[in-house]
C-alpha cells in the first residue's frame, strides 16, 4: 500500500460506493437496441426487474455448461455467499468437464457490484491500479464479465458466443425480448451474448448479493453489541501496531454513511505459499502472477506488477472454502496466522523454509514488506495467541446474516497444528 494514496483513495471509494447506490442496478443496458434512449421511471423500473428475473434463471441454469450440469452457482454457491468450489477441496473449482480444474479460486460475489471499474491512477508517480473484475481486474465491468466463465474450456466451456446465445434463445426467447427489445435476437450474436451479461449483471447488483445484515452491520447501526471477542478483534484489526489490516482492507466505521468494503479494490503482492494441488502448477516454471499475467498484460509491462491480486472484501470471508487466489488456506485461522508470521517463522508457511515459492527469484522484491509484515525470522510476530483467535472472531462477524448458517466449528489457535 502506498500511503499518498490513501486520502485520495478513501475519498474516491465513498464517492463510488455512494454512485453505485444512487444507482441502483439499472444502466446495465446502456447502448442495447430496442429501447427508447431515455425510458421514463416507471419503465426503467420494469425492464430493472425483467433483466434481474432473467438473471437469476441464468445463474442458476445448468445447462448452460458444456457438457451440462454445471452453473455460475456450482462455484458460486448462494448458501456460502456465492462462493465455493463445486464440490473441488483442492482450492481451485471442478470445471463442468470431469477432472478439469481452474488456476483459482472463487470469489464470493457478494458485494462485487461495489467493485469500481479497472483505473489506473496516473497522476501518483508511482502507478496505482485499481478496481475491476476477477482477482487480475482484466475485465473492467461486471456485465463484460460473463464471457469469462459462460467461454472458459476449465468453467463452463461453451465453445463460442453463438452456442450461448442458441441456448438462452431456445429457452429465454420471451424474457429476453421483453427484457431487451423484442429485435435482440435479430441483431447479431453479440449483442444477445451483451444482453446475456446485462442480465446477469442485473441480479448480481440487487440486494440479494449485498445485504449489509451482518452482525458488524448491525453493531453500526447500534442495534447489536458486540462479543468481547469481536470487538477486541475489531481493535487488532484497526491497530497499525498491531494487525494494520484496514489499510489494505479499508473500512473506516468511524465516518458515518462510510460504506465499510474492507477493501480499497488496490493491488497488493503477499508471497503466499505455492499450492501444489494447482494441476498448471505440475510445471515448476509456471507461476500465476496475476496483474503480471498469464491471464492478462501488466499495466504498462511494469514487472513491479509480478505477483499482485486485487485485496479483496472481507465480508463474508468466514464462509469461503478456501482462501486466497490460490486456494492455499483452507482455515481462516491459516489465513491471520500467517500474516503475523510469514517473516518471523517461514518454517512454518513454506516447504524447507524456503520463502515465497509462489514467486519467481526475479519478482520476490516486490513483495510487501510493510505492517504486520516486514520482520525477520525469531522476532516476535505483530500480533499472536488471543489476538489472533480475536480477529477470527471480528472476521466472522463480518458475514451477513443470510449466510451465518455456513459458518464452520470455531477452531482456536492454540488448538491449530503446525502445517
Ligand atoms: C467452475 C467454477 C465457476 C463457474 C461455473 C463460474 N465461476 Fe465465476 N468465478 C470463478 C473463479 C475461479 C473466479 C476468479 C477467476 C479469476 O480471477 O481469474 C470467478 C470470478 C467471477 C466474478 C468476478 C468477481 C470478482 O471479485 O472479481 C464474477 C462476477 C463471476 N465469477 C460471475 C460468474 C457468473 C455470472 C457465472 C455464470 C455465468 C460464473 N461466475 C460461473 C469460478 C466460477
Ligand atoms: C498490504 C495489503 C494487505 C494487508 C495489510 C492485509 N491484507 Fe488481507 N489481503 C490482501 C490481498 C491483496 C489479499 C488477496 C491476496 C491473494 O489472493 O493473492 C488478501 C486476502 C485476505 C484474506 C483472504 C480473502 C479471500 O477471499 O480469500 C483474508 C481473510 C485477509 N486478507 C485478512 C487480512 C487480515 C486479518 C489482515 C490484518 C492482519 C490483512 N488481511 C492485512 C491485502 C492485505
């Protein structure tokens, strides 16, 4: 985290988050045909709804995989806050072809309307991207995003554009011409394939997917005190001494409307340790390097970009199968213990205590070294023993109501073996 940034980032993250609200779901289908440009309230109101109804059928549409039986819910599993990986314990989801898995692991999608666009902020000497969807931000908007995983041979591995939209005609045929006009069928496959991701778009932008019901939620809005836990975790979370959790994960609960994201959609490099259970990791010379590719270019083929995933939400964390880009924690404990330890006792995160092999020699300089990282092995770590059984605390108090079912056994650190 570079911290000139901070202020222009707080100030630029409750704008957008104040954006997002303001506007609803609608403008999802800016630029489609078959609409008047400027529809009064009422209808806007309309073809809001027929696009969210449309996106719910589709999301959870098994037969829009190759072969069939596979859906955005398989991965994005509504029980566990629209995260999981379809029935895989590796860290990485089962692709809708038998014994076919992804590179990453699934994000929940609650809260990622909230998620500003890929930007790049120019004016800072040193380059600060921001925002955008998937882990590497290469999509810039949700409603472009639906190519991905409708496309991908290791997800739902529908070969082209033609065979989705020969699926939902098939199927969808009405809805969608009340939802997008009735010539959207007539116009080219591409933009029945757009109207595809406007719709999905559209349901993962209601209310469904950003409850703010979670029992911190609740805390701000002094309906519900805290557990001694919690809040003592809340305050290793916030301290710089301490955790320093919040400047990457920015939630500023003093500043009242402030919508806490627990992110500030930047892009950080952890050095987390390899997961050898990726089938592209077979290869020892392969590494994800997320902003840096495989999947995309680095930002101005900057390799200071070698490594980095955007820092995502903390809420609903707690109910998430497995942690991180690569799925290498499977425990929330795994997670906040080795941010107190990654530096002080390598042993314990890496094969032979060889730091950072998810990294190549060449790009470990760009791992940050800042709060509660940057100390040296034996040193006492930032945080330990209670404050990290704490933290877990706070972080699953993080998780919306609607999903508290999904929370796994509380396990206490002090009862965490050595992996
Ligand atoms: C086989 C599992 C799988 C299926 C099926 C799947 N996804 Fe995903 N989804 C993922 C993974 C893995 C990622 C992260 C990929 C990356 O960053 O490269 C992801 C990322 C996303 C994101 C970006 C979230 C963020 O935080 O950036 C959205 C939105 C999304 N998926 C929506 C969908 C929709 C809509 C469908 C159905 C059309 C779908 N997914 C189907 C596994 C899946
Ligand atoms: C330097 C910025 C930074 C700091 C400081 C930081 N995080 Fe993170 N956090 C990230 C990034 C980036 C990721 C995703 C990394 C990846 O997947 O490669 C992440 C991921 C996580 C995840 C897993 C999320 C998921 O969906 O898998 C948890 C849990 C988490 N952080 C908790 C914390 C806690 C608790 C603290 C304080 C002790 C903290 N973080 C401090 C940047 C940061």
């Amino acid at each position: 985290m570079r911290y000139a940034a901070i202020v222009v980032a707080l100030s630029f993250l409750i704008l957008a988050s104040l954006a997002t609200i303001g506007a609803g779901a609608p403008a999802a289908g800016a630029g489609l045909p078959g609409r008047p440009a400027q529809p009064g309230a009422p209808e806007r109101d309309t073809i809001r709804r027929e696009r969210e109804q449309l996106g719910k059928l589709l999301f959870f549409d098994t037969n829009l995989s190759e072969p069939r039986g596979t859906s955005c819910a398989s991965c994005h599993d509504p029980r566990r806050a629209f995260s999981g990986n379809h029935g895989s314990t590796i860290g990485v989801p089962l692709g809708s072809r038998p014994g076919t898995y992804g590179l990453r692991n699934t994000p929940s999608l609650t809260y990622a309307s909230f998620i500003p666009p890929f930007n790049i902020d120019a004016e800072e000497e040193v380059l600060e991207p921001k925002g955008g969807q998937f882990l590497d931000g290469r999509v810039s908007v949700l409603d472009q995003q639906a190519e991905g995983p409708l496309l991908a041979p290791l997800e739902m591995n529908n070969g082209d554009r033609a065979t989705v939209v020969a699926k939902i005609k098939a199927a969808y045929a009405p809805g969608f011409k009340a939802a997008f006009g009735d010539d959207i069928f007539s116009r080219g496959t591409n933009r029945a394939f757009l109207a595809v991701g406007a719709a999905l778009k559209a349901f993962e932008s209601t209310a469904t997917f950003h409850p703010f019901s979670s029992r911190f939620d609740r805390y701000r809005a002094g309906r519900l005190v805290l557990s001694a836990a919690e809040s003592r975790g809340m305050s290793v979370f916030f301290d710089p001494a301490k955790g320093n959790c919040m400047v990457c994960h920015l939630a500023r609960p003093q500043i009242v409307n402030a919508v806490a994201q627990f992110t500030d959609f930047g892009y950080e490099t952890l050095g987390l340790p390899r997961n050898p259970a990726i089938p592209a990791n077979a290869d020892p010379a392969f590494f994800d390097l997320g902003l840096g590719g495989p999947k995309r270019r680095a930002p101005r083929g900057d390799p200071s970009f070698n490594g980095a995933f955007r820092t995502p939400t903390l809420r609903n964390v707690a109910v998430k199968e497995a942690f991180m880009h690569n799925g290498c924690f499977t425990r929330l404990e795994d997670v906040v213990a080795f941010y107190a330890t990654r530096d002080t006792d390598p042993g314990r995160w890496y094969p032979h205590g060889v730091r950072f092999n998810d990294s190549p020699a060449a790009d470990q300089q760009y791992i940050n070294v800042s709060k509660p990282f940057g100390r040296h092995p034996g040193d006492a770590p930032a945080f330990q023993g209670q404050d990290i059984d704490d933290l877990v605390a706070f972080l699953r108090a993080l998780t919306d109501e609607e999903f508290e079912a999904a929370l796994p056994p509380l396990i206490r650190s002090a009862a965490v073996p050595a992996r």
